[in-house]
C-alpha cells in the first residue's frame, strides 16, 4: 500500500514562498496552485501544501500559531549526502531563511536545519550508519 503525506502550512505571503522553496530546488504541482495554495514537490510521496492564512483558515477551527514565537511541527526530511544538508541550508539562508541551530554530526547522522520565511523549521539529516547501541 503506497502512502503519500500532505503537510499542510500556513503562509503569509504565497508567492514570497513559492520563490523560496523555488530556489532550494523544489517544483510545484500547478494543478493544486491558485492564488491561495501551492503543492510542493518533496519527493514521489512527500508534498506541502503551502496556504495563504485564509485559506489555512479553511481546514482548522483552531488559531494559526505564530511559527516564528513557536513550534508546533518539525518537519525533518532525510537526504542523500552530508553535502546535500549543507548545501540545501546555504540555499535556504540565501533565499532570506536562517539557521536555527549549528550543525549535528552524532557520528552514524549528520543534522541541520533551516527556518523558512514563516518560521517553520526544516531539520535535514543524513543516515550514514546504525545508531549506537546503548
């Protein structure tokens, strides 16, 4: 059974952000964009949907958390190289995005993250081992 996530994130400025995203590599399905949504290509499996605030609005009862005060999700993609981490958080600091943290190196993984323009954060790591045994 094949699987594929959406995750859903609230935006204040829709084309501010597909011009992001545009420039750390990432394609849009043009069949779900308007002026008020965007499906981001992740992978074969994995999309965000990037809403404008109303129409975030649309899916939740609840208040849109502010991503820059807090957080509510950590979206963590796993990429092929140590140098694909990097270079996709170069990319994201040019396009106006920011480290969060320094980077990881635990050894078996490697880990970085960027914040985007809303403040959502992206943790990046690549696997290059098992894990230690405790």
């Amino acid at each position: 059974m094949t699987t594929n996530i959406f995750i859903n994130l609230p935006v204040k400025d829709l084309q501010k952000s597909i011009k992001f995203f545009a420039h750390l590599g990432y394609s849009f399905n043009q069949h779900y964009t308007d002026d008020s949504a965007t499906c981001m290509i992740v992978s074969e499996n994995i999309y965000v949907m990037l809403l404008t605030e109303a129409r975030f609005k649309d899916f939740t009862p609840k208040a849109i958390s502010d991503a820059h005060q807090s957080t509510e999700v950590l979206v963590c993609l796993q990429l092929e190289s140590r140098e694909a981490v990097s270079k996709l958080v170069s990319k994201a600091i040019e396009a106006g995005g920011r480290a969060y943290k320094d980077s990881q190196d635990h050894g078996f993984m490697y880990g970085h993250g960027f914040e985007d323009l809303d403040g959502h954060l992206w943790e990046l790591v690549h696997m290059s081992g098992e894990p230690p045994k405790h």
